[in-house]
C-alpha cells in the first residue's frame, strides 16, 4: 500500500499521524480503548510500517503486529466504520499528503526523570519472583534493573492496577525516565504517566532503550524489542542487550545514540522485526548481522529455552562473525 493512500486512509479513520519518516507513519494506537488497560496511548508506542509493493502493517508494543484487515474490521466493529472495501479496491479518495507533526517532536526538551517518590510506592519485585521464574528471569537480575510490582494501586483518574509489573526504562545515570507495566494475570501492557500520580508534569527522553545503564560501548551490543527479551538473555549469560521497547526507525533519536558502535540485530521472528531490521541497517548503510531465533522455534529471545539453545542461534556463521566468549557472564 503506497505512503499516500495509507496516509488517505488514515486521515479517514480519524487517526493523526505524530511522525513520518519514509515508510514508517508513528501514530498514538487507534486499538487503544480496545486494548490497552489504560484506554490510552499518550505515549506514541504505534505505527504502521509502509510497504509499496505489498500489504502494509501495524505494529504496536502493545497489540503486536497485525494486518490492515485487521485493524479495518476493528474500527467497523468498534464504530460502525466500514473502509475494507475502499482499501480492498484502492479507492481512497486522494488528499494532499501532508505530515502533521505533534509539538514535542519539533523541540528539544531536557530530558525529566520519574520522581523518586512515584517509583517509591510500588513493591520489591520478590513478590513476583514465582512469575519471573516461569519466564526463566533470574530474580537477582529483575533487581539489577530496577523491576518492581504493582500489588494494588488506585490512580488520581481512580482506575486500579494490580498484579503487575513494573519495568523502568532509565538511561546511564540510572534514572528512570519511562514506566511500563506488564499485567501478570493477562497480556495487557500500559504506561505510567504523571497523571496517573496526580502530576501536572511530563517525564520521560526520545532517545531511551531498556538497559541502557548497562551499556559497555567497548563492545557489540545486540537489539532487542522487549524488555523481557533483554532479561531472558541475561539470565542465560549473554552480555550488552538492550531493547528499543517500540519500534524503531533509521532516523529515530535513539538510533543515533549508537551510531558509533557495532550493532547487532535481535528483533522478532516476524514481520515487524524485519522491518525493525531493515531501518537499522538503513542508518548504518551496510548489512549487519541478524539473529534468527526461528532457527530454535521461537519468536524473540524472551522464549529461547536454555543456553543450548541460545548458542545454536549464535554459532549461526553470518560473514565469518563468531560472538566472543567474553560476552558471557
């Protein structure tokens, strides 16, 4: 689907774009009220990855990767907005293509941290340590990185959140500047934002990846999309991983942060990964080397089962490179 008619279409159900960046359209997720707990995505966490030659799709860090149908017979269920067959028949009326870029984007703005005292109400992430054992996370790991759990907590908007866990995204000062919860009893995911806390404030940095503060710059470092995958492949010994928690594009602030180290790609065995991948490649102009977790059955790396099954995917020969065993811990 071209960049102009998915734009027509998208102005048509209503959704503005935040950002675009050649094929890929950054917008607040229209599925929001559907799936995500908040009801919300005041934290652009979407977009759809534009495919000139085929069918385009979505991704969001929340509702996964999905097809246009799909998103299409959403808003037809959800609003009585029927678009399939416009889109089917590439039938969008035209409009002048034209980028609508949200204020935040167009200043730069000193990065806020998390007040101390917001991180201070939830709980030590031992209490979920029977969860994180079932995801094969190491408890002493979950504290490295600041994990904590959400037992009970009623908002200033009076929504309550239990039964969660707490996943700071903080940088090299160790800092928090984002939080993300992760529902232990489903697979809802949401962000923390002032208001929830009953702050008239913003937190949070463009530029952030999950385990930043562990960064060694001396070495390759491998990207990842969830913070999860980041946790699985510490527990399993492997060293310098770090998660875009979103998606990513070749001219997104956080890419450049690591314009000058070796960059290796860890993304998802699907089709939003490989686009992920694609981008990466984008901005450093050559082919980089790609982790394939298929080749174990899985998805990402927060499934890879045992170190066994980490090394077949890392013994992997791609251009002569072999991981170094200094990576391990």
């Amino acid at each position: 689907m071209r960049k102009k008619e998915l734009l027509n279409l998208l102005y048509a159900l209503g959704v503005q774009p935040v950002d675009i960046i050649d094929n890929w359209v950054q917008v607040s997720c229209p599925l929001a009220d559907v799936n995500h707990i908040s009801g919300k995505d005041a934290n652009p966490s979407a977009g759809f990855s534009i495919n000139n030659k085929g069918k385009s799709v979505f991704h969001c860090f929340v509702c996964g990767t999905r097809s246009m149908e799909s998103i299409l017979n959403t808003y037809k269920w959800k609003r009585g907005l029927d678009l399939i067959g416009d889109y089917l028949r590439g039938e969008v009326t035209e409009q002048e293509e034209k980028v609508e870029y949200s204020e935040k984007f167009g200043k730069k703005v000193q990065p806020i941290p998390v007040p101390e005292n917001v991180l201070s109400q939830f709980k030590p992430i031992d209490y979920a340590k029977e969860y994180l054992s079932k995801r094969g996370i190491n408890l002493e790991i979950a504290r490295d990185y600041g994990l904590k759990y959400c037992e009970r907590l009623i908002t200033a908007q009076n929504k309550i959140w239990k039964n969660a866990i707490l996943t700071p995204i903080r940088d090299k000062d160790f800092k928090t500047y984002w939080l993300h919860f992760r529902s232990i009893d489903s697979k809802f995911f949401w962000h923390g934002q002032p208001k929830h806390f009953g702050l008239n404030m913003e937190w949070g940095r463009q530029d952030s990846f999950f385990g930043m503060e562990y960064l060694d710059v001396t070495k390759p470092v491998i990207l990842v999309e969830g913070a999860f995958d980041v946790l699985r492949l510490k527990t399993l010994g492997l060293e310098n991983v770090v998660a875009t928690h979103g998606g990513i594009n070749h001219k997104s602030k956080k890419i450049k942060r690591l314009k000058n180290l070796e960059v290796i790609c860890g993304f998802d065995a699907d089709e939003a990964g490989h686009e992920f991948a694609n981008s990466v490649e984008r901005f450093f102009n050559k082919k980089l080397v790609k982790l394939d977790w298929k080749k174990v059955g899985c998805k990402d790396p927060g499934e890879i089962k045992s170190k066994e099954d980490l090394d077949k995917v890392l013994n992997t020969k791609q251009e002569n490179f072999k991981f170094p065993n200094k990576w391990r811990h």
